[in-house]
C-alpha cells in the first residue's frame, strides 16, 4: 500500500510497476515534467541518453502510468524543445499515443510575452505602449528566437473526458457578454488553451535546474476537476516538489517519485513551511 503526502525515493517506472501490481488504489491526476534529454545538469541524474534510448524510455513511462490511471484519470505532461530538436515534444506525445492516450488538451505555457499597444485595441487595460511580462533565459544564436513557451499535453483514456474549464476561468473582458450570451451565467469565461504563467522571480534559490511552476499544476488539477476525498495526484517526476505544493493549496493528496534524496529533502522543507503557513 502506497502512504499518500509522501515522496518516495525511487525509479518511477519500478514504482508504477509495484502499484499495478500490489495496489489496489489507481491515480486521478498525473501531473508531471520529464527529464527533456537536453543536457540538464541534475544532480544525480544524467540527462543525456541516446535519444532513441530516451524515447523507448518515455514509451515504457507512458505504458506503466496507463496501468494505474483511472479510466477517467488524466495525464498532464509538460515538456518542451529545443531549438536545435524542436520536434522532441511531439515525439514523446507519438509515445503516450502508442501507449494507448488519446491527446484531449495541448496546452501553451508561456513564459514570457510583450504585448504591444496596437494589438489590444481601444479598451487597451494596460495603459502603456508595451509591456514585457515574465522570464526567459535569452540563448545566444543568429539563427533562433528565444524559446519563451513550453507544451503541457492533456492526455485521458478516451479523449472525452468533461473538464472543469471555469474553475480556472477567467473573468469576460467586455462585461456586456454577460447580457448576451445565453450561455455566461457567471462573470467567467473559459481561459483558453494558452497559459501564461511566470515564474516567480526569486525561486527557492538554485536548487533544481528544471522547475515548473507550482501554479502550472494547480491548474491542471484544477481543469481536471478535484474532491477533496478518495482523489490521488501522482508526479513520478516530483524535482523539489512543486505538484505537492498545488495539492496541499487545493487539500487534495499526492504521492511522488523522485530518484534524487536531495531534491526530496528540499521538496520536504517547502512542503513542512507551507503546512506550517497555513
Ligand atoms: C524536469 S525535473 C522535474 C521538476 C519538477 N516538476 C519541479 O518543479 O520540481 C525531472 C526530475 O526527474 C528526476 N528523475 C529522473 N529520472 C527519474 C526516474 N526514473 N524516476 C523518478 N525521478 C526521476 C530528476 O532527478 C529530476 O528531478
């Protein structure tokens, strides 16, 4: 039997295996970030693998983490590309196809933006030229943009999974919608498929290299639609904790894996202030 709230330190792929096996729970919400395979300096994980390697490996998380989702459950899967192997997030989505996922959501997070005033139009809310919002790590190249964005793909057992799009809606802009739209019973319209979420600008110092913020898997657990009881999200990949810190925001439990005992111990400091906090 798993313990729930707890990070356990090991290879996901033997623990999903060991769930399937011994346990009868099965998991609501998977929200997660992969290794990219992009050279990350983690720091017990060598995040270098031949790719071909690497896509066999994702093909084998995919597979083990459909044999304990429920078949209403969801897969939220963030990952992004690289300038020179931009093409990496669609083929680890082919993976989870392969594995049986239907693709049901592709999410844009962004990172950073500039919004300039010629493209808001007359009711501009910003009130200034531009605006730049958010943080990047500018690359140094003659041939490539900044990458600002990444992919989180949405993926469930049948592809008809109802979600629950106002509870991260967002309030109507223009507030006579209201009166005409049969449909706006509250001051709150679907946010759209495009997410822009900064990180925030001091993170927990420099212990992770690779961190989604913990707001990116609240929304997520939030569109899936959460009960605060008998519901279980599941990060295989939990770096310093960020999945555990949106599902003690939302008082629903997780569990975790993560191979690196440091990253754990971090993960478990923030998650013992933010109990203390609340
Ligand atoms: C992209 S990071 C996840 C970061 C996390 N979302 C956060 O915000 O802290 C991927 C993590 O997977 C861990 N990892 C790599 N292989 C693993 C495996 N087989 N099982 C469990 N964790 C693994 C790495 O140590 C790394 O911390």
């Amino acid at each position: 039997m798993i313990s729930r709230n707890r990070i356990y330190c090991e290879d996901c792929i033997e623990f999903m295996e060991k769930i399937r096996i011994n346990d009868k729970v099965r998991i609501d919400v998977i929200v997660t970030s992969p290794p990219y395979n992009i050279g990350k300096k983690y720091n017990t994980y060598s995040d270098n693998m031949e790719h071909k390697d690497y896509l066999e490996w994702i093909y084998v998380v995919a597979q083990r983490s459909y044999s304990i989702l429920k078949t209403n459950g969801s897969f939220f899967l963030n990952i992004g590309g690289t300038s020179v192997d931009p093409l990496l997030p669609f083929q680890v989505l082919n993976k989870f196809v392969d594995a049986g996922y239907k693709l049901q959501n592709t999410i844009h997070w962004i990172k950073s933006i500039s919004i300039e005033k010629e493209d808001i139009g007359n009711s501009n809310p910003i009130g200034v030229d531009s605006v730049s919002i958010g943080h990047y790590k500018p690359i140094r190249s003659n041939r490539f943009l900044t990458n600002t964005h990444e992919y989180v793909f949405h993926f469930t057992k049948t592809g008809s999974k109802p979600i629950d799009k106002l509870s991260i809606g967002v309030p109507y802009q223009d507030k006579s919608n209201l009166r005409r739209w049969k449909s706006a019973i509250q001051d709150k319209r679907d946010r759209g498929n495009v997410w822009f979420i900064a990180y925030p600008t001091i993170q927990h110092g420099r212990s992770h290299p690779a961190v989604f913020p913990e707001k990116l898997a609240k929304l997520c657990i939030k569109l899936h639609g959460f009960r605060p009881t008998d519901f279980i999200v599941y990060d295989p990949f939990m770096g310093i904790g960020n999945t555990a810190l949106a599902c003690l925001e939302l008082g629903v439990d997780f569990v975790g894996t993560e191979i690196d005992q440091e990253y754990i111990e971090y993960a478990n400091q923030i998650i013992a202030i933010k109990k203390n906090c609340d």
